[in-house]
C-alpha cells in the first residue's frame, strides 16, 4: 500500500502503518508537488540574488548573524555548516519507527507549501522513507517549543550524505555514504539555499513521538476494558455499575466509552449480575 501526502490530509493511522509495517510506502501528491514548486519558484526569483533584500533565513545568517548576508555563491556551503552547528544530540538513537514517522511528517510539512525547500529535498527524504534508509538520529538534544533542531540536524546531514552521519539499513549501521550508495540513490546531494533552515525548523520528531505514543495508548486503553471485563466475569462483578445512566451522570467522554465497551463484551455474562434493563 502506497500513502500520498499532499500537506493536508494525512492521519495519525497512516504515520503510524507508514512507520511500522515494512510494506508501507509513501509518495508526493502531484498538487503539492507543483505548490512546492510555485513556492520554490518565487523564492529563488524574489531573494535569491545578492541584491535582494534581506530575509531571515532565506539569505541571511541565523540567529546572531541574522543581518549577515550569506552570498549565493556560498550558500551550498553554508547548508552544510549551519546543519553541522546543530548536530550536537546526545544519547541512544531513536528507534526505527520514530525515524520513519519523523521523515514522513518532515516531507508532508513541506508538500503544504510553506517552507519553501526544493522539491528535490522532498523527493529525497520520500526515496529515504522508501528505501529504508534509516538516518541515525540521537535522542536528547531538542530545545522543544523553539524545534528539533539538533535531531533534525542529524536527518538533514544524513539526506546531504554528510561523511559523519550514520544510517541504519538492511540491518547494520554504516556510514551514510555507504549505505545510500547500496540503495541505489545517488550518494551526493547539493541542499541549496533555504533547504537546511527548513530542514532544521520544526517540532517533527517531538510530534512523531506523539503520533506514535497516542496510537500505542490507545492500544493500552483497548486491552484494559477487555482486561476489566474478563475480570469482572471471574469474580462475578456487578455490571450495574457500568449502566449508561451511572455513566451520563458525569462529563468524562473516556469514561462513558469503557462503560459502553464492558458491557458489550460482558453484559450478557451469566456469572455476573447484570445491569437493569431499564433507562
């Protein structure tokens, strides 16, 4: 099964089967790629030239350097080292599934076509995804609220083939270079101006995180109701107590749901006394 992204309609279940079920793939919708390249378009024709006038980000330093221009003939290599001034994580690196859900939430930020990076930066991050190129990215480093900056850094010098970064593939962890070149993609990638600050800018792994723990919570809630009513059965509990009445008393939504479904696998029990019948 293929998921498109378009920047606008992707759920919480289609992250979660692209990052955990190795038949999921995922690919660019043809509107979005070309909003990516109106945007891209405007972008390279309206700062992209040494006389334009400043922009955060697009043609200037970051944050103290905020009114340094960075001259187009430099901005291949300034990619590359604002990108390496962020890759500062520590710790073990994320599981496989958090990596995977972080690229496909990163590339469908970008198909909404407000960042402005290249396409090819989508396409590159989708060929990763597809080809499970595993980047390998430290858990602790993110300032939160401000971005994941720092584990971003280590996807974005991985997608770059960045000589230190490290990918995860078919099982053992090599050098990024190696490994893309094993799966068939090219190993060089030029991030041209713009792309490592919209690389960089975002709270994508702190949401793939997110995405991935609400889904894994919901699980648990499922197991406890089922786990509730088979302990109800076995020690004769009183169903009256989860009778829809007792329930629309009180204004818990989470609550009147595990009501409904203990009643539905245990209310017929005949070991346990059942709920009135009445309303």
């Amino acid at each position: 099964m293929t998921v498109e992204i378009d920047g606008e309609g992707l759920t919480a279940a289609q992250v979660v089967q692209v990052a955990r079920a190795s038949s999921e793939d995922a690919v660019l919708a043809a509107a979005a790629r070309e909003r990516l390249g109106r945007t891209r378009a405007y972008i390279e024709s309206r700062w992209m030239h040494d006389e334009a006038p400043l922009m955060y980000g697009f043609n200037t330093g970051v944050g103290s350097f905020k009114d340094q221009r960075v001259l187009v003939a430099d901005m291949e290599e300034y990619q590359s080292r604002l990108i390496r001034a962020h890759a500062s994580g520590v710790g073990e690196p994320f599981e496989q599934d958090v990596v995977r859900a972080t690229m496909m939430l990163r590339a469908n930020a970008f198909a909404a076509g407000y960042s402005g990076p290249a396409v090819g930066v989508v396409d590159r991050l989708l060929a990763f995804l597809n080809e499970r190129l595993h980047p390998v990215i430290p858990r602790k480093g993110s300032v939160g609220a401000s971005g994941d900056l720092a584990p971003l850094a280590y996807l974005a010098a991985a997608l770059g083939g960045f000589p230190e970064a490290r990918i995860d593939y078919r099982g053992a962890r090599q050098p990024a270079r190696e490994a893309i070149a094993a799966a068939g993609l090219p190993v060089d990638f030029a991030l041209v101006a713009k792309d490592a600050s919209a690389l960089l800018n975002g709270s994508t792994v702190s949401l793939a995180l997110g995405v991935l723990a609400a889904h894994d919570a919901r699980r648990v809630v499922q197991a406890a109701d089922v786990a509730l009513a088979m302990s109800l059965e076995a020690m004769r509990g009183e169903l009256a107590a989860f009778h829809p009445a007792v329930h629309r008393a009180r204004p818990h939504p989470g609550q009147r749901s595990t009501a409904r479904n203990v009643l539905k696998m245990a209310g017929d029990s005949r070991r346990s006394t059942r709920p009135p019948t009445t309303r």
